[in-house]
C-alpha cells in the first residue's frame, strides 16, 4: 500500500433507504411495520413505538416508509416531524405549523394565531423580602439609639453642623424607598396554552387534509429524535401525542430509545415498562446484531467507500468489539480514524514526528482513539503519564486487579477503572507500545523525534553512563538537547504530575551526575530545570543522592548564582541517623567547598554535633578532614561543651554501651580515646585561643560541681527517712543516675585536658593541676585515674 497516495474516504452518516442499500438487513422492519399500517382491521388511532439505542436505524426505517408511501402508495401518507429539530420552540405550535405545510393547508391565519402571544396575567413583587425589612428596621432603630447618644457631645455637634435628624431620618427612609420599589413581571401565555384547544386545532388540521387530498385513507404521523430532547420534554411530546392527538385515521409511529427513557422514570422497572406500555399500542425492538454480522456490516461499508487504511480485519476486528451495539459509532469511528491516519502521514511526510511511528502501528492508533472517545477521563491520565497504559498492560495481564468493596471498580494500586475500561483493556491487551513510543500518538510536532527512543528509560533509571558512552560520546545527541528532554520530563512528570519521590528522584539524581562530570561544557541549564532544582521539595531528603555529585553539582550552582538549591539542602541536612552515606557526604561536601568559608559558617553548627557525637567512632573515615587545615573552620564554638556531654553519656556504666569497655574490648588505650580527639580539640584552640577552651572547661566543671552538691544533698535527705515508699526508692534511683552522670562528666573532663596537654600554656597550668585535683575525688573508673596521673606528671614534670 503506498501511504503517500492515500487518501479519505469519508462514509456519509446519514438516514439511508433501506430498500437500496440495506447493509444491515433491517428492510425487515420497514416490511413489519408496513403490515400494521397496511391493515384493515387495525384498531386506530393506533400509536407504535420503534425501540432501540441511538445510531441503531430508527431514523432510516421511518425514511424508508415515507419514500415507499411516496411512490406506490396515495393512500397512505407520512408526515415526519423532527422534535429536536424543534426542540427550542413551542411542540404544539410547531407540530401543527408544519403538519399543515406539508399537506399544503394555509397556515396564515394559523400562524398569526401562534406567534401573537399576549399578556395574561401582571403581577408587581419587591425586590427584597421581609427579612431584609425586618433586619433594616432593627438596624435603623441601633442607628438612632447611636446617634442620639453621640449627638449629646459638644464635639460632635460641631462635626456634623446642620445635619438634623429629620436629615438624617429621610436619608434612610429614601434608601427603604429603593429598597422596596416594586418590579413589573409579565405572565405571557400563548392562545394554544389550553390542550383542549391544541387537540381541536389539531382534529380539524386531520379533517382539512383529508377533504383536501381525495382517497386518502390514512395518515402516519413519524416523531423522531424524541430521546434527543430534554427529558421533560420528551415526557411532554409523548403524552400530548397519547392524550390529545387521538384520530381514527392517524397512526403515530414514535422512534426512541426505550432503555434511555425508563433510565428517566423514577419508577421500577416493572412500573416503567407498564408507563410504556400505556403510550404504545404497539411496539418493534430492534434486535441487537451478533459479532459477525456488524463484522460483515463493517466489511461492507469498508468496501462500498473504499476505506484506504491497512490492516482491515484487525482493524475492523477491534471497532466492532467496542461498537458491537451501535452501527452508526462505527461510521463515525471508521471516519475519525482516516482522519487522524492521514494527519499521521502528513505529519511523518513532514518530519514533526518519527517515519512510521504511527502508520506502522495502527492497531495502538484505533486503541487511543477508542479510549479517547469512550474514556476521555483515562485518556487524560495517559496523556500525563505515557508509561501508565503499559502498567494497566502488565498488571491486568498479572492478574493484579481485583474489585473493590461496592464491585464496581477494579483497582490495582493507585489505578481504577470502571468495569467497561477493564473489559476493553483486558480485550486489547496484546496492543501494547513502550511509553516512550507513544509521544507521537499525543503531539502534533514530537520535538524530541531525533532522540532515540531509549533515551526516555535510560533517563528515567538515571542511567548516566549508558547515556554517555552510547549516545552522547557517538554523537547521537548532544548534551544540550538532553538537557531540553530532561526538561520536559520534568514539566510532564514532576510539575504538572507532582510525581518528586518517583520520576522527580530519578531526574534529579541524573542532573547531578550531569553537572559533576560535564559542568565546564554547560553553557547554561534550561528554565525548568533551574527552576525545578530550586523546588524546596526537591531537597526534603538530601543524603538520597549521590554524595560525590550532590557535593560538586552544588557547588557549581553557587558559582552559577544559583543558590536556592543550597539553602534548601543546608536547611534539610540532618545528621542524626548517621551512615556510611553521611560520612561521605560530609567528605565531599567539604571537599567541594573548601575554599567557600561563607558555606562553611553556616553548615560548622550541624558538623560540630555530628563531631561531638561520632568522632571517635568514624575517626578513621574522618581523617582526611581532621587532619586538614579546613577543620578549623568547621568547628563552632560550643564544641567543647557538646564533646564533654555527650562523650559522659557514653561513660555511663548503666547504658547498653560503654565507652571505656568498648575500647578495653578493641585492645585501645584510653590513651587512644583521648588521642582521637585531640587533632579537633587543638583545631579549636588554634581557631579560639586556650583561654576560651578553657573558659568553657571551668563553666562545665562549676556547673557539675554545683549539680553534684545539690544531689548529694537529696540524696543525704533520702537516705536520712526511716521509711521510704516506693516513689521515695525510685525517686533515690532516679537521682543517682544523675550522680552518676555528672561524675562522668568529670571523667570525660580529664580525658579532654589530656588529649590537648601539649597546647597548655606555662602560665595554665597551676591552675590546671589545681582544677584535676578539685575533680579527682569524684572519679571512679580505674582507667581514667590513671590518665589523670598522667597528665599530673605532665603538668609537673618541668
């Protein structure tokens, strides 16, 4: 088939003869029909109904009548009367206009008679009602109690002048005026309003056609595309015909979609079906057409037109499965789908979308657009998301679906679709196209057709160094053009689709990879991106990403100006739950910004806590960054302090966890643990001074040695009771932990005098010795005593 040379050959959608083109076969009803007309002996005025679903034929049935009437028969006549057509008009007036001017009777005086409509009725209503007059009248009554009260006031007097009361009175009294002028409301009512008269003009309408057409026998009067109208007034046409337009010679035949209207009727379906019932004397259901006769009713359409499409039988296959029970959706469907087949040539021809990206997959064409007319809500949703058609694929081909609690939906995850969506998905699930191939089924210019398809999974899995090797480095793509790609996932999947822990993650931890490797070759980032990186969002969860990335993309966005993305990731960091990812960061974090003191400033109060808290267990993964000239410059000036307290909760014997058996059990020294920590401690003082390290020193030991006299004394004042309840004994427990604890805090005082014993000025260290000696009486541990003699002898030994 040449595609070039195709073209469309649209089917007509119309009301055919179906004596002369009777593709369907239902010429058989026009036959039934004629019988019941034809009849001598039938029981008139007689009202037959024609049951079946819009686009069934009905129309083309009562067409055909009138044309056979027409020609063979003068007898009978039929008159048709299109109530949608009418459908904004007066149904009585209309209805015997047009009766009138096809039999060829003179509707002059009639139609002065309908057109001149009159007024019956004046009535006069407010504007508002009696609560609003009520409300004013209370509110007037608080305005004068206020004003008689301020207008006592010398000052006020002189304010308002010559503003009386009587002034003031017929203000409000003039608003009240407005308030409740009457307006005008004229009931018109047509001449024909009374159905008596309505059924006499129509009786008389009859009689005059007769006398005016000799031999005549009968009249059948068609009222179609009743179930287009509004549904009162499809109720109103239908019992006027029943009650009023009543005639021997008269046969009404009334088209509708049965099943519609009883949806309408609040009633059973028992009381519905008696409702109709009562209207029809008669009634003729279309039957619906078996799987192989609309496939042959297709076929023969697709012939007759000469539909220029490939892949017929699949084609056809999968219309008829979806419009099994509407002959003229599959005109319409068929029409639609040569239109849009050849955009799609046109659009290859041109190069806006990639060669055959469409025309060699026509059967996801006919799949899409079915889903876009039939479930425009779906198709919505799969514009967002390309990829979510393929996971409906998988999970329903997984049995992954299942029905919810009112068995109306069926749900796998966070999809749901309605029972036909399912059905027509599970039919067609051999249809299926990677969601990368399905852009040019939703634009009319694919403004990334010269990137490989794979590019979109690659992208997605944040697989840089495919990208790289395969595409970027083979010139396949440049890094410009990739950038616009990830930007517009990035419009597609984060900004319009809020997807930032899915496709967001996965974007994001691609650009940092991009900026680390490639920042000297990129001119400039394109606006979403920028501005998607400078999405708060985006920065909830900093240690997810790639710390060597992460550190170095960073820093080259400040150097770029652009900074909201480190003022949100210095926001977010937090070092609390400590990994092998947080180590690395901080390594390349500092790494990255070294040379940034400003940076470092504002991150040195979040490095000392983690410092305080992990130096000596992470000492060797530190060491890099504790031995750089850079430490100083990250230690915050509470250092001290935070490394005593926490390094005395870790002395506790009572805790899961004790420092000095952890190291005794590692065959380290406490002289070990003390080494650990001087490089920071030294750090500080060369950044500080001794004097302030020491000066934090003294405040922690002043401050224990305050807390441990005032324990003690609780401590003495409980043990002195000669009986203790049990929250006496707790509260005993209680306090000795404290005991303890601040003892510990002692200990770990000595520890740090030792680990910077060789920073200790001359002229420090009576006073230091002094302070060792105050403390020493207080401390336990065998271990630490003999630090402190250590450093004793090291104090005294010059």
């Amino acid at each position: 088939m040449n595609k070039q040379n195709m073209g469309v050959k649209l089917i007509p959608d119309r009301e055919i003869n179906l004596l002369e083109n009777d593709i369907l076969g239902t010429s058989v009803y026009v036959e039934a029909i004629r019988k019941i007309i034809e009849n001598p002996e039938i029981i008139t005025p007689c009202t037959i109904g024609i049951f079946g679903s819009w686009g069934s034929g009905k129309t083309s049935i009562i067409k055909t009548l009138k044309e056979i009437y027409e020609k063979k028969n003068e007898k009978i006549k039929v008159f048709i009367y299109d109530a949608w057509k009418y459908s904004k008009d007066d149904f009585r007036r209309t209805f015997i206009l047009e009766l009138k001017k096809t039999f060829g009777l003179d509707t002059k005086e009639d139609e002065e008679l309908f057109y001149k409509d009159k007024t019956e009725e004046v009535q006069f209503k407010p504007r508002c009602n009696k609560w609003f007059i009520i409300s004013f009248l209370i509110l007037f009554c608080l305005t004068f109690l206020v004003y008689w009260s301020l207008f006592q006031t010398t000052l006020l007097k002189k304010i308002i002048g010559s503003l009386s009361f009587a002034t003031l009175l017929n203000l409000i009294f003039s608003f009240l005026q407005q308030a409740l002028i009457y307006r005008r409301i004229a009931i018109i009512t047509s001449k024909l309003f009374a159905p008596e008269k309505f059924e006499k003009i129509f009786i008389e309408s009859i009689e005059k056609i007769f006398k005016s057409n000799k031999g005549l026998q009968k009249i059948v009067i068609a009222i179609d595309n009743i179930d287009r109208c509004h549904k009162e007034q499809a109720f109103e046409i239908l019992l006027t015909v029943k009650t009023f337009l009543g005639h021997e010679k008269v046969i009404f035949i009334i088209p509708v979609d049965d099943k519609g209207l009883k949806s309408y009727l609040q009633m059973s379906n028992k009381d519905a079906d008696e409702f109709l019932r009562k209207l029809f004397n008669v009634s003729i259901t279309i039957k619906s057409l078996s799987s192989n006769e609309l496939y042959d009713y297709t076929v023969k359409l697709w012939d007759k037109y000469g539909v220029n499409l490939p892949k017929k039988e699949t084609v056809i296959s999968l219309i008829c499965q979806e419009f099994s029970k509407n002959p003229r959706r599959i005109i319409q469907f068929l029409n639609t789908l040569q239109v849009e087949y050849n955009l799609a040539l046109l659009q290859e021809e041109k190069g806006l979308i990639p060669e055959s990206s469409i025309t060699n997959n026509i059967e996801m064409l006919v799949k899409l657009l079915i889903i876009r007319e039939e479930y425009p809500t779906l198709y919505e949703k799969i514009m967002d998301d390309k990829s979510l058609l393929q996971t409906i694929t998988d999970n329903i081909i997984s049995e992954k679906f299942t029905k919810d609690e009112e068995n109306r939906l069926w749900i796998s995850g966070n999809i749901k679709l309605t029972e036909d969506e399912y059905r027509f998905l599970m039919r067609t699930s051999n249809i299926v196209l990677d969601g990368s191939k399905l852009e040019p089924f939703f634009v009319l210019k694919d403004v990334f057709k010269d990137i490989p398809d794979e590019i979109e999974e690659l992208v997605i899995s944040q697989d840089w160094d495919s990208i790289k090797v395969y595409y970027i480095e083979r010139g396949q793509i440049t890094l410009e053009k990739l950038l616009k790609f990830i930007e517009t996932k990035i419009d597609e999947d984060v900004i319009k689709r809020e997807l930032y822990d899915t496709s967001g993650f996965n974007l994001l931890s691609l650009i940092l990879k991009i900026i680390a490797e490639k920042k000297e070759e990129i001119k400039t980032l394109p606006d979403k991106i920028i501005s998607f990186l400078s999405n708060k969002r985006v920065w909830e969860y900093p240690f997810r990403y790639p710390p060597k990335e992460l550190a170095i993309s960073l820093e080259w966005l400040k150097r770029e100006k652009i900074d909201k993305p480190l003022d949100y990731f210095i926001e977010a960091i937090d070092f609390i739950f400590v990994g092998k990812f947080h180590i690395e960061f901080l390594k390349e974090f500092i790494k990255a910004f070294k040379n940034h003191k400003d940076v470092l400033d504002r991150i040195k109060n979040k490095i000392s806590d983690f410092l305080a808290i992990y130096l000596i267990y992470f000492y060797d993964e530190l060491k890099d960054i504790i031995e750089s000239e850079v430490i100083k410059d990250l230690i915050a000036h509470d250092y001290v302090r935070k490394t005593v307290r926490n390094l005395a909760e870790n002395l506790v014997e009572e805790k899961d966890f004790n420092l000095l058996e952890y190291f005794i059990k590692n065959k380290d020294s406490i002289q070990e643990l003390s080494s650990k920590l001087s490089t920071v401690l030294k750090a500080y003082i060369d950044e500080y001074g001794f004097d302030s390290f020491y000066k934090e020193i003294k405040n922690i030991n002043e401050k224990t040695q305050e807390e441990l006299s005032k324990i003690r004394s609780e401590l003495q004042e409980i043990n002195g009771m000669s009986d203790i309840d049990p929250l006496e004994q707790e509260e005993f427990k209680r306090k000795q932990l404290e005991l303890d604890k601040l003892v510990k805090e002692n200990e770990a005082i000595i520890i740090i005098l030792y680990a910077v014993k060789e920073s200790i000025p001359e002229d420090k260290k009576l006073e230091i010795i002094k302070l060792i000696d105050e403390i020493s009486l207080l401390i336990y541990s065998y271990e630490v005593k003999q630090l402190l003699n250590d450093l004793r002898k090291y104090l005294t030994s010059e």
